[in-house]
C-alpha cells in the first residue's frame, strides 16, 4: 500500500455516508474530479486507519480520492508533482519527518491544508503548527469526529486555502 492509489470515495446521496467504491461513469458522463488527499505515514496500520477515518469523516460534497505515502520524502515527491485538496501527515517519519514535509510545503508556497496526526502532545510541537499553519490530532483520539474537526480547523488557518 506504500505507493498505491486507493478508491475513490463517494458520498451516498441517499444516506449521505461516504464509502469506497470504484471510479465510474454515470449515465455516460464522467462523475466530477474528485478531491485528492495525501495520507503520509511510514506505518500502513495507521495509513489504513487514517483512510478509514477519513472515509467516514470527508466533511465534503466533493468525492474524495486517496494516495499515500509511506515517508516524507515520498510524501514532498507527490505534494510536488499533483495538486491536492488536503495532506494528511505523521510527524515522525523515515527520511523526512512531517514537520520537515510540513516546512517545505510552505517554503515552496504551497497553501494546501495540513493535519498532522502524530503521537507527541500538541503541546511538543506546537510552535512548529502555528507557524506552519497545520491542524493537530494526537494518534490516540483519531477518529471521524477528531479528524473532521482537524480538517475543518485546516481550512481556517491563515494562509490556506481550499484548492482543487
């Protein structure tokens, strides 16, 4: 799962629950480009958890198309080379940590909204959040309602802003 693109999410316009599903054309015209969203986490486990949170979490009408990173460096590559509607990134990683990630994201100018997920306390890295303009859950509390919150809180920071 290192490199590879998961399924696209799609809201379910009856119950308005968000599940995977395969990228198809609907009535013979092509569904919207749906929103990418980098997850970046040297553990699949918590790759694999984050994605599933995120699945139930996506506070968007928009679909949601995940592909995942499995370091930093990995991660600053794809941030790089596409254009995403929201990262996702664990402080402490191979390479390049989050923080790392994080700081050249933002040295390049981009103004694309960052939770990071990490295990130390907010308190730890604070500084690092606020003058990076990132949203914080602690991997303990992960879960819909934490990461919707963090997402939300992502997109009110100063300087970034919601791109597709």
């Amino acid at each position: 799962m290192n490199d590879k693109q998961l399924p696209v999410f799609t809201r379910d316009q009856r119950t308005g629950v968000i599940k995977p599903e395969v990228l198809a054309r609907a009535s013979g015209t092509a569904l919207p480009s749906p929103a990418r969203v980098l997850v970046a986490d040297d553990c699949e486990t918590d790759r694999e958890l984050t994605i599933r949170h995120l699945g139930k979490a996506w506070p968007f009408e928009r679909d949601m198309l995940v592909e995942c990173a499995a370091n930093g460096r990995m991660a600053l590559e794809k941030l790089r080379r596409s254009r995403f509607a929201l990262a996702v990134l664990d402080w402490n990683m191979p390479y390049l940590g989050g923080g790392d990630v994080l700081r050249t994201i933002r040295a390049d100018g981009m103004c694309i909204p960052v939770v990071v997920v990490a295990g130390q306390r907010r308190e730890d890295i604070v500084q690092d959040l606020e003058s990076m303009a990132a949203a914080f859950v602690h991997k303990d509390e992960l879960n819909p309602i934490s990461l919707c919150n963090a997402i939300a809180a992502s997109l009110q920071l100063p300087g970034v802003q919601w791109k597709i």
